[in-house]
C-alpha cells in the first residue's frame, strides 16, 4: 500500500479556533480525519503531521524517501513564503508533491502570492478550504 506524508506547517494546529471567517471551522484533526477517509476509498495510508518548526518539517522532508513515502502533501503555511531551506529540502524529492493551502493566497496579501514550495509541486491546490487536502489525495493517487 503506497504511503502518503501531509505535512502541516506553523499555526495550522490552530485552525477551527479562530479566525473562522478566513480557514473555516474545520479543526485539523477534522481534516486528518477527512485525509484518513479519502485514503481509506483510495488504497492509500496517510501519516499526517504538524509543526511549528521550520528544521522539524526540514528533517520530515529529507527523510520522506527512507521512510518509503511515495507521495507528500504540504501546506507549509506561512514558511510557504519565507522558506529557502523547505524549498531546498523539497527539490531534492523525487517522489510528487502537492501544495495545498486552505485560502486563496493570490487574493490576500501580496506578501502571500510568492511560494518558496510551489517551484518544488507537481501542483498547487489553493482556495478550496480544507477540500483541498482530500482532492490533493486524489491527484496523487492518479500519479503514483
Ligand atoms: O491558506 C493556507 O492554508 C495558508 O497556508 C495558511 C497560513 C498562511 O500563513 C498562508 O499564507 C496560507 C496560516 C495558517 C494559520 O492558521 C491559523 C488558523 C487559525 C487561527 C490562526 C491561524
């Protein structure tokens, strides 16, 4: 069974607490479990994780591929526009990658619109809420 990594970057593990108006009620164990669904229909098994340190989601990345991960899904947050090192630790992957992010980010804030992880994705799924985690699945299950 082919296993996928969703990686979870800083202050995602505060979703469905505040700022509902803007990422939604859906907590991210709510979406783990959305994640863990899709899986299940797709033959798929997913190890879902988050963390508020950039050099954490670093050594995920880099030991994605002995870890016999063929697939990863990522929402980097806000490292998504600051990281050279993430971006550095994703283009070494040869496995897909897929960039989500609940929000639209070309309609907020310019400093939003630059992503340090897209030049890494086989695509981006942006804007969709937290559907977007459960279609990426779905992508990646067409590619591996
Ligand atoms: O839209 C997304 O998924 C983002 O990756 C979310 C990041 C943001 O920095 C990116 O630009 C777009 C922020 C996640 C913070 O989530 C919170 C949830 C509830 C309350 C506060 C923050």
């Amino acid at each position: 069974m082919s296993r996928i990594l969703i990686i979870n970057g800083p202050n995602l593990n505060m979703l469905g607490t505040r700022e509902p108006g803007i990422y939604g009620y859906d907590t991210l164990a709510d979406i783990e479990k959305m994640c863990q669904e899709e899986a299940k229909g797709l033959g798929l098994k997913v190890d879902f994780r988050q963390s508020n340190i950039e050099g954490e989601i670093i050594t995920w990345i880099q030991q994605a591929p002995l870890q016999g991960f063929s697939g990863m899904i990522i929402n980097g947050g806000a490292y998504t526009h600051t990281s050279i090192a993430i971006m550095d630790a994703l283009l070494i992957l040869e496995i897909p990658i897929i960039e989500v992010h609940i929000t639209n980010i070309f309609k907020r804030e310019e400093f939003r619109h630059l992503s340090f992880v897209s030049p890494a994705a086989e695509g981006v799924i942006c804007g969709l809420g937290s559907r977007g985690y459960p279609l990426a699945l779905k992508a990646l299950a067409e590619m591996i």
